[in-house]
C-alpha cells in the first residue's frame, strides 16, 4: 500500500535533502523537534499501519490505538517525545525460517509506539542520508530496486567484468557496532537529543518466549555494544549508512580503480565485479570488513569466474545462458533454482489439507497473487521454462486439492479440465504472460 506523504512533511524532507545534498559538510543540530511534530508522527503511525505487524511486548494493536483514538493516542506520544520521558519498550523476538528450511532468522518486533517514533525519526534523517549514499546502493530508496541492482550486474559482466567475488556477511544486522555506527550518524547530526534516542533504540533489552511459554530478557546488544533488530523501522536506514563506510572506502582507497572491481550492493548482499585480480579484491574486502568490526561469511563467500562458473544474486543466477531462437551463448540471468523451490513449496503449503474448507475460487487467487507477484520480480533474461516448470506445478497442486475437497479419484484431468481451470477459477497461466525481457537483445 502506497500512502501519499502530506504535503507539508514532503517541504520539510525537500528543505532537509537540499540543505544535505548543496553542502556535504553541513552538521544538524536542530532534528529532534521535528519528529514530534504533529504532522510527521500523524504520518508516521499512517505508514506503520499501513505495513501492518504484530503486536510488541504490551500486547497492543493497531484495533486497539483505533478503539482508543488515533488523535489521543498520537497526542500522548507528542507529550512523552517533548517532555523526553519517552522510553522504547523491549523488543520482541521472534523467529522466521530461512529460504534453505533447516535454520531461522531472529526479528525484532518493537512496540507500535516505537516503531512510529522510529518512523517519525527515518522521515527526518531519510532525506539528509540520502543525499551521502553511494550510488552502488540499492536497498531501501526511493527510485531504487533489487531489479535494478540484477541489471546493474548484468551490465558490468557483458563490459568484461567477468570475475565476481561473490561476498557473504555474516549476520550483518547483529554485528553492526553501535560507536561507529552512532559515529555515521554524527557526522551529519549534531542534535543529541536525536542521538539518545538512536542509541536507546540500539540498546533497547530483547524479549523472547521460550517452548514452555516462559518470557526471558537479553540485554546482549548493549552489553556487546554491536547489533540492531532486523524489522525495525529504523534498521534499514542505519544498515545502509554503515555500509556506505565500506562502499566509500572502497573508492577511497584506491581499489576500485586499481583492481578495476565494481561494487554492488543490496542490503547485506554484495557482489564485487572485476576485470580480473578477483582473489586481491577478495582479499582487500576481508581486510576492511574486518577494520570496520564486520564478519565475512567464508562458507558462503568465493570467487566466481565467468562464463565457466555461475553465481547466485538477488535471486537471480547470473552466468552462461542460450538463445533459444540461435543457440547463441550470452552471459545473463535466470531464476534461482532455489526461488523456484521455494515458490513451488508455497504453492504447496496453499493446497494443502488444511485449506480444505476454503471456497477454490478463494484458493485460486492467493496462487495468482504469488505467482503474479514471483513473475513480477522474475522477469529479466529467458523466465519462460520457470514459468511453466510453477505454472504446471500450481495447476497439479490445484487439481490433487480439488479432489481432496470433493472426494473425486485421482487422475482428475477429466472432472476439472483445463477449461474448469482457467474459466471458472481464472488461475493465471504464467506462460502466456508478455515474452520475458530477454538480455541476448539488449
């Protein structure tokens, strides 16, 4: 959901952005104000609502702020924000499974007042940041995107960029060193009341519930002084200051020119494209991760050579692919097999027994809706054999679902053909969808 940012906020970032992008030495020293004002919180909560959520430590929701009054409760925070008696809560643990099933990703789940204050703050600090990110930086900016980073890397292996240092960071979230990444941040903002707030959400303790329904407490992020909860409003936006430190430096100190290896980052991702002399930019990354409290992946990280090698980014495997018109090789893209799985897997999980008791039309469009929006991820170089590889798979898996639900024997091509499939359930069929953006006519 797309909100439109009021009117007077959007002067307020257009004043903060000009002001950060005419003088790259300009300080702030007057910020905290502007994130209790009423406007910017007003939106803030608008925004928070609008990505949704669970609930933090206290249990409160977004029906609950409502039933209470969205005013009055805005009003309260504005009085704790101005009176510097706001506190954040503790944030709340949970765990997700990652894309490879066997391990989980801790997630921090701040109180609803906390993640609009932090919002509130990103409002703020958005616009100054932006304008001293590196251009190599994809992740979390307006006008930019993961699709843009694939056809970032796309371009820099068909100019001969053709060894890749395929980086992996461990825990990047919860190895971020709270004094330099405060230093980041002062280098443009000077307001230490915006500061505190900063550095109390970075040591803000963890709350978690054990199998036995017990709560236990961690004050590890402070205690260490390194790490903040990935799925915090403010997360983003600090994640991607520190790893301007290292994008920067990287230009800085020579090694993107000497060792012609480009950079491409997207979050915790990142990819170094070189011409060649890949192992010494391997090597010069370890050495200023390293300097920068940062902790290289080795299991995962390696030197990728093209076009005999491939390697995986942003979801996509980059390497040698075949025109299916000429036979004629190409460097490009394809889907990750393991984003096929992992979509196959979700078709799955969405006619399975427990869904039974829902209506098939119901169940035919939640798999348009993740096919249609896997496609409109996956659409750069030849898609077209993934398409039908989860097109074939969703309509067996709808097919073995309708059985289950109208007790009918399997095979079933006979009581729901194809027609019953695409008329009456209208489930989409990604093969017909407009011929893929091809990179062999680029």
């Amino acid at each position: 959901m797309s909100l439109a940012t009021p009117e007077r906020v959007q002067k307020l970032q257009a004043a903060l952005h000009d002001k950060a992008k005419k003088s790259p030495s300009c300080r702030f020293y007057a910020l905290y104000d502007k994130v209790y004002r009423k406007d910017v919180l007003t939106f803030a909560y608008a925004r928070c609502k609008a990505n949704g959520g669970a609930a933090g430590v206290e249990g409160q929701t977004f029906e609950d702020i409502e039933a209470y009054g969205v005013e009055r409760w805005v009003d309260e925070l504005t009085k704790e924000l101005k009176a510097r008696t706001y506190r954040p809560l503790p944030v709340r643990r949970v765990y997700i499974p990652k894309p490879d099933g066997k391990t989980q990703r801790p997630l921090g789940v701040p109180a609803i007042r906390d993640r609009v204050v932090m919002m509130a703050a990103v409002l703020v600090l958005d616009p100054i940041f932006e304008a001293d990110l590196q251009p190599e930086q994809y992740a979390y900016r307006r006008d930019r995107s993961a699709l843009d980073a694939v056809r970032h890397v796309h371009k820099l292996i068909n100019t001969g960029h053709g060894e890749i240092v395929d980086a992996d960071l461990a825990s990047y979230f919860d190895f971020l060193p709270h004094a330099e990444l405060l230093k980041s941040v002062a280098r443009r903002v000077v307001d230490g009341a915006m500061l505190h707030l900063i550095k109390m959400w970075l040591t803000a303790p963890v709350e978690e519930t054990d199998e036995r329904g017990r709560k236990h407490r961690s004050t590890r992020n402070r205690d260490e002084g390194r790490g903040t909860p990935q799925g915090s409003p403010i997360s983003p936006l600090l994640s991607n200051l520190y790893m301007r430190r290292f994008v920067l430096g990287w230009k800085m100190l020579g090694h993107e020119k000497r060792l012609e290896a480009c950079i491409v980052n997207y979050a915790d991702d990142l990819v170094i494209c070189c011409r060649g002399r890949a192992q010494e930019a391997l090597a010069s990354m370890r050495v200023m991760m390293s300097k920068l409290k940062l902790a290289v992946n080795e299991s995962k990280t390696r030197v990728a050579k093209l076009p005999e090698e491939k390697f995986d980014f942003l979801g996509y495997t980059f390497g040698r692919c075949f025109s299916p018109q000429t036979g004629r090789a190409y460097l490009g893209t394809v889907p990750s097999k393991k984003r096929v799985v992992r979509i196959c897997a979700a078709i799955s999980t969405e006619t399975g027994r427990t869904k039974l008791p829902l209506e098939p039309g119901k169940v035919a469009e939640t798999l348009n809706r993740i096919m249609n929006g896997w496609a409109n991820y996956f659409c750069l170089g030849p898609v077209s054999k993934a398409y039908r590889v989860i097109e074939r798979h969703a309509r067996r898996r709808l097919r073995q679902w309708l059985c289950r639900k109208h007790q009918v024997r399997w095979p079933a091509i006979h009581r729901f053909p194809d027609r019953y499939i695409d008329q009456q359930l209208g489930l989409v069929r990604l093969s017909q969808r407009t011929a893929s953006f091809s990179w062999a006519k680029s």
